[in-house]
C-alpha cells in the first residue's frame, strides 16, 4: 500500500510554507546571503531567485522545500 501513497505524494506539489514573497529578500539579507549564493546552492538561475523575491514567480520542489529552509 505505501507504495500508491509514495505515487501519490509525487504527484502533489509541496505544501512547503513559504513567507509572503516580500519577505524573501529580507530574509536572504538577514542571513547575510547574496543572491548569487543562493541560487547557486540551490542550483537555479540567479533570475529565478530574483523572481521568487519579487513575487513574479513560486519556487516549485525540490528547490522550494529548500528555499523555505533557507528562509526558515
């Protein structure tokens, strides 16, 4: 049964909670990270993180269940 459950779970984007998009940047700066660190560690384009911090775009998994612990 676990099996159709993992399936499943593939299946559903991640529920990550994530902050309002403009508390990203101050967040990022708080953690004394540059954009370019970030994108790099999480392995995207620095205008995708760009993106997330404006709003313009949501992370989708993997990188939001590790944008949000970045930002946690």
């Amino acid at each position: 049964m676990s099996v159709l459950f993992d399936v499943i779970d593939a299946l559903i984007p991640s529920r990550t909670p994530l902050p309002p998009p403009e508390e990203h940047k101050r967040l990022r700066k708080a953690h004394g990270l540059t954009v370019d660190e970030v994108a790099k560690a999480l392995r995207v384009r620095r205008a995708t993180v760009s993106g997330w911090e404006s709003g313009k775009t949501d992370p989708r998994p993997p990188e939001r269940d590790a944008y949000a612990r970045l930002l946690g």
